[in-house]
C-alpha cells in the first residue's frame, strides 16, 4: 500500500460520541428560546418606559406653565395696583 | 461521495424543526467532527468545535440555497475555525515539522495498520495550519486539489504545493522511522 493509500485509512472519517446531534439541537433550541422572548420583553419595557417618561413630561411641562402663568398674573396685579396708587396719589396732592 | 439525504428539501424552514436540523446534523457530523479530530488530536475539543459550527449552521441555514451550499460551508467554515482556533489559543505549540521527534516504528506496514495510522495522524497534525487542513481535504474528504482550492478560498498552486511538500516531509519521516518505508 502506498503513502496515500495510508493515509486515506488513517484519516478515514469517524463519528463523534452518541447523542451528539440530539446535543447540537437542544443547544440550539436553548439559545433559540430567550431570543423570542427577549427582545419582547425588552420592547415592552422599552415601550411602558417612555410612555411613563412622556406622560410625566407632558404634566411637568403643564405645571411649568400653570406656575409661570400664576406668576405674571401676580405680577401684572402689582403693577396695575402700583399705577393706581401712583394715580391716586397724583390726584390727592392736586386736591390739597 | 456525499450522500444527498436531507439535502434536497433545504433549509429555509429547518430552523422551525428540529428533527430535519436533527438530521441535517447527522448526516454531516463525521465530516465535521473529522476534520476537528484530526486537526487538534483531541476528541473532546473536537466535539465543542463541531458542536459550535453547527449551531453556527443553525443561524445561519435561513441564508443557505442548497445542500451543495450547506457542504461547502460547513467546510469552509470548519476549516477557517480550526485555524483560527489554533492560532489564536495556541494551545500545542506550532513546530515545523522537521522539529518533531521520530515517531515510534511500526511493527509491520500492511495497510490498515493501527500504528502506521497512529503514526500518520501524529505527523499531519504536526504540520503548519494551512498544509495541515489541505492535507484533511485531500486525504479525509477525498477532494481534489480545484475542490481544495475553492473550498479554502486559496490559489489552486498554493493547494498543490502544500500536497507535495506534506507528502514529501511525511515520506522523508516515515523512511527514517526503522520499518516504515512508503
């Protein structure tokens, strides 16, 4: 027998251990399994998460109004009462 | 030389059954862990490389047309992770191999001879990475040095010449091993 002919028999392909492709399958399907249920997870987290961001945001943006909007009414009062007093004033010290 | 099997019907729903891919693994399992075996000479690291192609089969399978394309990707990706892996862990040290001691003498060189074939494992595994693999195509797959090339990606002279030099180092070691002359 030549060298290649030996070396076809030594290198003759052999079978790894039983159970070898049912292993690869469950392998497979482990890793399949949290990648369905993962990224709907994460969706739905993601998705409740900017709902709650959002929702807050709108209400803080609203109080923000509300409060600046109580603030320049406060502050119009006080100018319209300093006017007047200054009116009133005025026409007390021509009447004396 | 490779039967068609499963191959027919491919792959694009075998992801969603397990018993096809059960069988798709069956039929190319000896291939894979073949080349893994006789690359590292270690059996159970053999096994998780095989078991890690084929689960990068499993991914991968949606984007695969025919059962030609599934065998030459298996290989081709079965050899790139074995040079990779020896590369990159360099778990043996790489020797040339003039550098490796003279293996044991066999008792007798009939073919089939358990030590002879010992022996042979012993010295293509000690080969340089790329020699080595083309050495497991030509030799355990039965592929001619054009089938070499394409499934490598490699130049078909390059295939050639790694053939001839294995073939000339490993009759140059067997003819000084007492007994062993091919």
């Amino acid at each position: 027998m030549n060298l290649e002919d030996e070396l076809r028999a030594a290198l003759r392909r052999e079978d790894p251990s039983l159970g070898f492709a049912k292993r690869v399958v469950a392998r497979a399907q482990s890793r399949r399994a949290p990648r369905k249920t993962m990224p709907r997870f994460i969706w739905a987290v993601a998705i409740a998460a900017m709902l709650v961001i959002g929702l807050t945001a709108t209400y803080e943006v609203r109080q923000m109004k509300a409060e600046r909007a109580g603030r320049d009414a406060v502050l119009a009062l006080r100018i319209a009462a300093d006017k007047l007093n200054s009116a009133r004033e005025k026409v007390v010290r021509r009447e004396n | 030389m490779f039967t068609q099997g499963i191959a027919g019907a491919i792959p694009k729903v075998m992801t969603d059954d397990p018993e096809r891919f059960e069988e798709l693994v069956r039929e190319h399992q000896a291939m894979v862990f073949s080349m893994a075996c006789r690359y590292l000479r270690n059996r159970a690291l053999a096994e998780e490389i095989a078991q890690d192609v084929f689960l990068q089969l499993y991914r991968k399978l949606p984007s695969l047309e025919s059962s030609e394309h599934v065998l030459h990707w298996l290989r081709w990706v079965t050899a790139h992770r074995l040079i990779d892996h020896s590369r990159q862990e360099k778990r043996r040290p790489q020797s040339p191999l003039e550098d490796v001691p003279e293996p044991a003498a066999a008792d007798s060189t009939g073919s089939a001879d358990p030590l002879l074939s010992e022996m042979l494992r012993d010295l293509v595994a000690s080969l340089p990475e790329n020699a080595r693999v083309v050495m497991i195509l030509r030799y355990q797959e039965d592929l001619d040095p054009m089938d070499i090339a394409r499934a490598l990606d490699m130049p078909i002279a390059t295939v050639k010449s790694h053939l001839q030099r294995s073939l000339a180092l490993l009759r140059e070691k067997l003819s000084r091993t007492k007994g062993v002359g091919l």
